[in-house]
C-alpha cells in the first residue's frame, strides 16, 4: 500500500498541484470569496430584517432555499455511494475518481445542512430541534439521517486518505504538522494494512444503505404530508435515482475541470468518461421512467386539486420549468450519451451540465407549484426569488468550488496508493477474477 | 522510521476523544428524545424504532474509528518497541 520511491516518481503529477499554485489559483479564489462575501451582506440583511428580503410568503413558505438542500443532497450521492458501490464490485476503473467522488459529497452535505438554516430564518430556531424534537416528523429524520451520512461519509473520505497523506508527511514540508497528525503513524507495515482495508470495506457497505436512506428520508418531507402531487409512494425512490442521476453528473463536470486545470489526462482517460457516460444514460432513462409513472399516476387519479398543480405544472405558469426539465434530464443527455460517435469527454460535459439544470428545476418545480396551489382557502400564488435568495444560492455553489479547490490543494485529488495498487495487484487480482468466472479449461482425459 | 513527537499523539488523541463526545452527544439527544416522547405520551414507538436504527450506526462508526485509530497506532508502537 506503499508506495515505493521508484513507482511514485510516476505519479508525481498528483502531487504537483499540492506543491505548485499557480496564479490563476489565487484570482480564482479571491473571485469566489467575493461571491461568498456578497452572500454574506445579502444574509445579513436576512437576519436583521428577517425572512420578508425574500420572495417567500403565504402560501409558498419554502422556495430557494428548500430547493437548494434537495439539490445538494442530492448532489451528495455522487461520492460515498457511487465509490461505494465500485469498490464493492472491485471495478478498476474507478481509482482515479473515488476521492473525487468523496469530497464532493462531504462538501455538498455541509451546504445542503446550511440551507436549511437559511430557511430558518432565525438560526437560534434550529435549537428548537435539540430541545423539543419530535421524532413523529420527517424534518427530524432528515436531522438524523444527515447528520449520519455527514460523518459516515467523512470517516469514509478520510479512511483512504490516511496512506496519501504519509506520503506527504515524509515529502511536502508546507504543513507538515497537518500531515503528521492525520497520518496517525502510518508507515504501510501489514498490519496497518489489513486494519485500514478491513474498514475501508465495512465502511462501503455501511455507506450504501446510509446514502439510500438520507434521500428517501428528504423525499419523506414531502410525501408524508396530504399535499397536492407531493403524497405518493414512490417519492423515496424517485428522489434516490434523481439524487444518483446529479450526483454522477456532479461528479463528471468536476472530473473534467480538475483533469484540464491539473493536466491529469493520464488519469482520466476517456474511458472513465465512457463508464461513467453509460451510467448517466442509464439513470437518465430511469428518471424519465419514475417521472413518467409519477405523472400518469397522477393525471389518472384525476383528483381535482392534484389536476389544478399538474396542469400548472404541464401548461401553466411552471410550464416552461416542466418542459426544460423535460428537455435536459432526458432528451439532452439521451441525445448525446446513446451514441459512442458523442460520448466523448466533451459529450459528457454537455449532457452532464443540462442535467445538473434539469435536476435543480426538477427540485424547484416538486417544491414550488405544490405550495402555489393549497387546499387552504388562499389564492394561487407565483413564487418569485429575490436578489437575497439569488446571492445565497451563488455564494453556496462559490462555496461548493473553493472548498473543493482547497482540498486539491492540500491532499492528492486522486488516490496514490490506489492507483498505485491498480499497478501492482489490479491487474493480477482482475486476471484471476475473469478466469473464475469462465469455465474451466477441459484436460485431455475429461473430453472422452 | 522517525517516531512522531509528543504532541502530534497529543492532538490526536484529543481528535478521537472529540469524536466520541460527538457520538454519545448524538445517542444522549436521541435518548433524550424518546424520554420527552415517553413523557408526553407522545407516541413513543416512533422514536423508540427510529433509535434502533440511528443509535447501532452511530456506535458501529465509532468503533471503526477506533479500530483504526488504535489498529495503526498500535502497529506503529508494537514495531517500535521490537
């Protein structure tokens, strides 16, 4: 698991943007702190003159904010759970995307937290979960279910990360103390070996059930409650195919950035994107299934206040929110990724970009038309965000970006000693898996 | 092999003791839930069923923690010591 000074030499690469910053690094960041600090003044402003800064009222409570937690949580599902399930079924290819995949998650679950604080309004509000929660409400299953994967997920990151981060112990002298602590004396003996594997593994399967929960847990929020095209069954795996379908695209868009900026082309190479691709496209066909039997459900039932949010919805002032969604989360990506002429990285990208959109309008348009049309005597309301919530939403995709380029900049973005391992047992271990699986080779004698 | 000084074992030790407190803090708010549910006989097999789940997992990651935390420190002292 360690490894070699000759062998590491030809990964140095993963270790140049740890010990290089460019320019281009410091204007990067010094644009999204300024984003972040515009986030700051338009929260100010909230918290000194309360939720009325923003476009929430009567009827429609919950809007951007909302939105956005579902959306990142969503996101989350990039990391633990996809890198889970490939290390689970040994796939190979994905040691140069695991890491990634698991900031992501650490990252975009600390925000999607934070969002709903927002919502709150008054932060000390969220207190009131400490003193006087009540575990009859969905609200407080997402606290525990959260706050669960949260720390799973990081004791996850950070597992894979102890090898890594000796390395730069014994060859990076700028915060060498960080590497010290976190490398707990690691010095690869057998030993700490077995230890480390033996929980890496039981940490990827206590994530996956973990993950699945937290997104059923958020669909709950909704379908637990009697409203308009929220109550239905399916909201739990709806949400988990919706939050996996984001998280893959989360997860490519981010690959292709570092891959340019950190020149990592000998890492991930197209074929990762090819995998990675057909994935999409098989969850994108899933979603448009899940949408597809959400709707025709609905519309079949013909109840009249679920009619007034579906048609709202289809042709009504949501309408060009529906048929975007529509657009990106299927046609787009579907378009692009079923040919092998433009799954290429680009395609990738492209697909990947509409359906990080598409998904954050699926989030908008399951939460914001429900509200605009209750079965409470008010009037039909249209939501719009103001430049409050429109500051908060920037200053947490700002956030999302710099916390994720600062990990680059002090830990390897990919796994070394994964990689390395690929090298050394991974084509051996991959060599004897694919001869088990086929039969054996008949002697002589057994032929008669 | 250079042993780590002193304080770096200090300052993890201090990690894992946080992260413990973190832990129970989490099972004594669980449990400090069923209680007040218990207490206003407000259907208390809700947050009994929900801690079956919520308190094991907290427990088991907490020992994953330790059993790396003290499977590699543990490895380097025994190496040590020989």
């Amino acid at each position: 698991m360690r490894p070699d000074a000759p062998t590491l030499e030809l990964d140095l690469a993963l270790i140049n943007p740890i010990v290089k910053t460019s320019r281009t690094f410091f204007i990067a960041a010094a644009f999204l702190l300024l984003v972040i600090l515009w986030a700051n003044l338009a929260y100010r402003s909230q918290l000194v003159e309360g939720l009325g800064v923003t476009g929430l009222n009567q009827p429609v409570s919950w809007g951007f904010y909302i939105t956005n937690f579902v959306f990142f949580i969503g996101i989350s599902h990039a990391g633990t759970l996809i890198s889970a399930i490939l290390r689970i079924a040994q796939a190979e290819w994905r040691r140069p995307i695991t890491r990634m995949a698991e900031v992501i998650t650490v990252v975009v679950l600390f925000l999607g937290a934070v969002n709903i604080i927002f919502d709150l309004g008054r932060p000390d509000r969220a207190l009131n979960v400490i003193y006087w929660g009540r575990y009859q409400s969905p609200l407080l299953w997402d606290v525990t279910s959260i706050t669960t994967y949260l720390t799973a997920s990081t004791i996850y990151l950070y597992l894979p990360l102890i090898p890594d981060v000796a390395i730069l112990r014994d060859r990076v002298s700028r915060f060498n103390w960080l590497y010290r602590i976190l490398a707990l004396g690691w010095r690869g003996t057998e030993r700490q070996e077995k230890v480390l594997q033996r929980a890496i593994a039981i940490m990827a399967i206590v994530v996956i059930p973990v993950a699945v929960s937290v997104h059923s847990v958020v669909s709950f929020v909704f379908s637990m409650t009697l409203q308009p095209m929220w109550h239905s069954t399916i909201f739990g795996p709806y949400f988990v195919v919706g939050a996996i379908f984001s998280g893959i695209a989360a997860l490519i868009i981010a690959m292709v950035v570092v891959r340019k900026v950190y020149h990592l082309e000998a890492y991930m190479k197209p074929i990762h994107f090819n995998y990675l691709s057909l994935l999409l496209l098989i969850m994108s066909l899933l979603w448009f299934y899940f949408t597809f039997a959400e709707y025709l459900t609905g519309y079949y039932g013909g109840e009249p206040e679920e009619m007034k949010v579906f048609w709202a919805k289809l042709t009504g002032d949501f309408a060009p929110f529906f048929w975007s969604m529509v657009l990106c989360n299927f046609f787009i990506p579907v378009l692009i990724l079923s040919f092998r002429r433009t799954r290429t990285i680009l395609g990738a990208l492209l697909a990947s970009s509409t359906v990080v959109i598409g998904m954050w309008i699926e989030r908008f348009i399951i939460i914001v038309p429900t509200l605009s049309h209750p079965r409470l005597p008010h009037a039909a309301a249209i939501y719009l965000p103001s430049l409050v919530e429109w500051a908060m939403f920037a200053g947490s995709i700002a956030t999302f970006i710099l916390l994720y380029m600062v990990f680059t900049k002090l830990f390897p973005i990919i796994s070394l000693w994964e990689i390395q391992e690929g090298r050394e047992v991974g084509l051996r271990h991959m060599e004897e898996r694919v001869r088990a699986y086929l039969p054996s080779t008949p002697t002589p004698s057994s032929q008669v | 092999m250079q042993r780590d000084p002193r304080w770096v074992l200090y300052v993890q030790n201090a990690g894992l003791f946080l992260f413990t407190v973190f832990v129970f803090g989490v099972i004594g708010w669980i449990i400090r839930l069923i209680r007040l549910s218990w207490t206003l006989d407000d259907s208390p097999s809700g947050s009994i069923a929900i801690s079956l789940i919520a308190i094991p997992v907290f427990l088991l990651l907490l020992g994953v923690v330790n059993y790396v935390f003290w499977g590699i420190r543990g490895a380097v002292e025994k190496e040590d010591s020989q």
